[in-house]
C-alpha cells in the first residue's frame, strides 16, 4: 500500500495535536538511534509544528536546559547532552545547572517524553535493570531522569520505539517512574504532584490512560490490526474491535513538517513514505 | 582550608591525596567536562574500594569500574555515547560493585542538603518506586516517606550527603583556587559545596588579576577550593566548552574495550598503566590528534573532528 506518510510522522502530526498554546514541554537527548527516534527526534518536531500551528507561545526545553532553540539551525543532530554543537545553537536561554535542583521550580513544565524497557498495565516504567535488582541479568542506563519525569511534570508522555511482549509486561523487574500504582487514588496517596502518564506512543498503537490510571488502546495506526496489537503486548488489552484508527496526518500539515519544521529531514530521517 | 600559596599541586600530588575507600563524586555530564586526567592517575596510582557519589559522571566511573578500583556506586545516570556504559553494567551484574539507584533530583537533594549544612531536604520524587523500595548500602539513609509537619501533605526526605572528594575539571584557575568555567557546570557547584575537600583540575593556570578581569565566569571562589591543578586537555577524550571537542573514537575504544574484562585490561595496558604519566599519554595520543579536536573558536565545536573542514 502507497503511503503519504511516514510512521514517524504519523506519530509527530498526533502529538502535536495534544498541546496546548502557553504550555512548557520538556525533552531529553537520547542516543542510540531507535530511542533518539522517539524521545527526541518525533517530539522537537510536534512542538515546533504545533508552534507553526496553533501553539505560538508553546516553550520547548530541549535537554532540560536550552530554551526554544532554532531547530532550523541544525545541521545534525546533536550528539551529546553538553556537546559544544548544542552549547552553540542560537536559543534564548541556557539553564546551566541543569540537572541540578534548583533548574526548573516543581510545576513549571506542562508535558514531557520518556522511554523505558519495560511498562506494565498501571503505567510503571523501568530503565534500571533487567532481573533482579541485587544481582540484574542486564544492569541498564540508572534512573536517570525519569523518576522526576513521572513524579512531578504536568503529563508524560511515553515514548517506546519498540512495541514487543517483552516491553509491555504484566510485571515490570523495576519501578523507576511510578505510574498508577493503585490507580489515580493509590497515585495521589503518594504525595506525587504530576499528573502521571497521559499517552503512550508505539509503533503499532497509542494508548492513554482510563479515569482509574488503566491503561487503554485509544488508537491503532493504519496498517496494523487489532490482533498486531494483542500478539506485541504481554497482558490483557480486552476488546479491541471498537477502537478506531489513528487518524492520518492533512497534506498540510506534511507539508509543514517537511517544508518548515524539519527542511533537512534531520530529524525525522530521509525515509520516503 | 589549605593557604593559597599551597594550593597548587601536581597531579601525582593531588591523586595521592584521595585514600583507598574514599567516597568520591566527580564533575562531568555526558562527554563533557569530566576530569579524566585525575582518574586515569588514579588508575595508575592503584586505587581500591571506591565509594562513588554522582549523577551523571559516567565517564570517570566508567573507566574507574573497568579498573576494579570501585565498590559502591550511587547511581543516577551512567550513559555512554552508545547507551549502557559496558563497565559499569558489567560489575552491576557481576556483582563486583553495589549500586543504590537515586533519580537527578534525588541525589542533588542529597548533595544540596550538605552544601546548605541541613540535615535533610524534602523530595517530591523517588517516592513510590523502587528506588524508595530498594535500598541496598543505604539502607534508612536513603529516602523515606513523610508528611509536611505544615501542611500535612505527602513527601519525602532524603539526608545530606557529603563526598570526602569532589574533584572538579574546569576551564581556568588561577593559584588561589578562584575557577573558571563558561556555559553549562552541571553538578559542579552543588558538589563542590558539598564535598569535604575540593580538588580542581583546570585547562589553564591564570593569574588572579586575569580572574578580576573577568569575574563574571568565576562558578567557584577560592574559599571552596582545597587544591589546584594544571591539567590541560584534562578532560579528554571527553570535552570541554571552547576548548575541545570529545575524540568520538577514542570514546568508542573504550566503550568497545569494556565488552569484556580481557579486552579492557589491554586497554589499560596501553594506554594507562603504559604511559607513566599524563604527558606520556598525550605524547601517545599524538599532537595531531589533539589539534584536530580543538574548538574553532567561531562555531565552538572542532570543524576537523567533525569532518566538516579539512
């Protein structure tokens, strides 16, 4: 079948969607290509398009620390946190004791992007460890970052390159950031003054998050069947037949994110459709 | 505190001032500012049983991991350029190391309790999850769940944490301790406040009256600084910020010879417990390396080492 559109920028054009003018939204570098992909790459582009679009005032923080760069700027990507291409690129301000604790007051950032490799049914995440944690069968990055991401930014959204049983578990093997544990009632018990998880972003589906914090396909991208769904995904889903397909990017809006967001198609890649 | 005149030191000096077992937290965030000159000397100078406290100073515990020099690490984030730092996971998994597992905010907090002189400070992380649930060396000294005697409301706390070490690679220093720095510093001030002794590693050594010159840059007054020392390239093969770029392939040399014990041992065959000192490493690295990875000053980043100029 001939496609308009990447998934990438099928992914890019729906995220855009959710943010709302005056909102500050926050992302880390990633490196490694898959998850650069999609914690980076997919949401700079939705944030400058909603910019273009219907959110002028929209902030974007990129790495935590550099505010509203000038993504037109880019010539490639930037490979380090602190390298001296990101420290250089026009932007309007530089936080420079990120991650300290003092960069950014609790409440100030609306959304953000996180990824893990592994999430269960109450919007958990890990990227600590694969095993046990005393002696793990794969010792991964550490927390990092996304403690913070899950406890006390406005939503996250969930951003996994690799949609596979083995990622979505019954049963996480750690909790670095903390979803719904007991539901959005055992979530506020904890004192957390995020909002939590709001979406989460594969390859094959978008899911968001019910009023009990239970996670649910909201939407399966064209192409792939419910039953693509529920063979990738290692607990109950229930009955998919009603959920309706992602809805496909507008010419114009492609032809913004390839005319004006993203003109090198540094960050969403070279791939034709 | 150490007088001035006292403060400027070699490198084998200062490295021998750290004791096996000493709790240590390092400057550097992803490749950049990490003072690698001090750990490969450590590394040479046979440290052991390492205490390591930091957020994101992967390539210092990388290589000092691979060395078998460390025991216990708090871990936040140790990222290399191509993801899991080898090292590190390795003795995670071995066992050789223990690791306690605090988010940025998490440890920070710690730092930041010490460098106020409070015993603890109130979190709004970490609390609900497995770094809460899962605590190995510091057990009930980690974070704890509490309400607000004020307000009633959910949070936690976590206590002051003080490293015996923060070494700290900047850009220029003068004899006094006063450094310089410009752009990102990261952890750098919170540790160094934390910290009980204060070890600075600097591009360039500068006179106090080129300091007063240009206050504005000075992130660390002399008064937080125990020793100086003059460490150009000091950071390599990461980076520093108008200075040079991080050599992408020696990093990769690293990250590639961490796959296995057998091949990082080689490595540091070679190019640490070769090479007597730094200025034998360098003579290794080559000169040409070294000007190739030098910051145009113009565009900030090495043209040359990206390949973008020839």
């Amino acid at each position: 079948m001939e496609k308009r559109y990447t998934l990438e920028e099928l992914l890019t054009v729906r995220l855009a969607h959710t943010f709302h003018d005056g909102e500050v939204g926050f992302t880390g570098l990633a490196t490694g290509k898959a998850a650069a992909t999609y914690i980076t790459n997919i949401p700079l582009a939705a944030m400058q398009l909603a910019r273009l679009t219907h959110a002028p005032d929209l902030t974007i923080l990129l790495a935590g620390w550099c505010v509203n760069p000038d993504l037109s700027a880019l010539t490639r990507l930037p490979s380090s946190e602190y390298g001296n291409e990101l420290l250089n690129l026009p932007c309007e301000a530089q936080m420079t004791t990120w991650p300290g604790p003092w960069s950014h007051r609790i409440g100030e950032i609306d959304f953000a992007f996180c990824s893990g490799v592994q999430v269960d049914p109450e919007g958990n995440i890990n990227c600590t460890c694969i095993g046990s944690h005393e002696k793990p069968k794969v010792a991964l990055v550490g927390p990092i970052f996304l403690p913070e991401h899950l406890a006390v930014f406005g939503r996250e959204y969930i951003m996994m390159p690799h949609h596979e049983k083995r990622c979505f578990t019954k049963q996480i093997d750690h909790i670095s950031g903390v979803g719904f544990p007991g539901g959005r009632a055992g979530r506020k018990a904890l004192g957390l003054t995020g909002n939590g998880p709001c979406k989460i972003f594969t390859p094959l589906c978008i899911f968001s998050f019910d009023e009990e914090g239970k996670l649910f396909v909201e939407s399966i991208h064209p192409g792939v069947s419910a039953q693509d769904v529920i063979d990738h995904t290692g607990f109950d889903l229930g009955d998919l037949s009603t959920v309706p397909e992602t809805e496909a990017p507008s010419d114009e809006e492609l032809a913004l994110l390839r005319g004006s967001v993203d003109p090198g198609r540094i960050l969403l890649g070279a791939d034709e459709p | 505190m150490t007088t001035a005149n006292k403060k400027l030191i070699s490198l084998r000096e200062a490295a021998a001032l750290v004791p096996d077992g000493a709790n240590m937290s390092f400057s550097g965030f992803a490749e950049t500012n990490n003072p690698l000159s001090f750990v490969r000397e450590m590394i040479r100078t046979g440290k052991t049983h390492l205490e390591i406290s930091g957020m994101g100073d992967a390539q210092s515990v990388e290589l000092l991991c691979g060395a078998g020099a460390v025991d216990l690490v708090r871990v936040s984030n140790y990222m290399a350029k191509n993801g899991r730092c080898p090292n590190f996971c390795r003795c995670a998994q071995q066992g050789t190391i223990r690791t306690e597992d605090y988010s940025h905010f998490g440890i920070t907090n710690r730092f930041f309790a010490a460098a106020m002189g409070i015993p603890f400070m109130p979190v709004k992380v970490m609390i609900g999850s497995d770094l809460c649930e899962i605590q190995n060396f510091d057990k009930d000294r980690k974070v704890m769940e509490f309400d607000d005697p004020f307000s009633g409301e959910r949070c936690g706390i976590v206590p002051r944490l003080a490293p015996d070490f923060a070494v700290i690679h900047v850009a220029r220093a003068d004899a006094e301790g006063n450094c310089q720095l410009y752009g990102i510093t990261s952890s750098i001030e919170i540790i160094a406040r934390a910290a009980k002794h204060v070890i600075v590693t600097a591009e360039e050594i500068v006179d106090t009256e080129e300091i007063r010159r240009t206050n504005q840059f000075t992130i660390l007054p002399s008064f937080f600084v125990d020793y100086v020392v003059h460490c150009p390239f000091g950071a390599y093969p990461g980076g520093v910020f108008t200075y040079y770029d991080y050599d992408l392939e020696h990093l990769d040399l690293i990250t590639r010879s961490g796959k296995s014990p057998d091949t990082m041992e080689a490595y540091f065959d070679e190019w640490v417990y070769g090479t007597k000192d730094e200025a034998a490493f360098f003579d290794k690295v080559g000169i040409r390396r070294l000007m190739d990875l030098r910051a145009d000053p113009y565009s900030g980043v090495s043209l040359r080492n990206r390949r973008q100029f020839l």
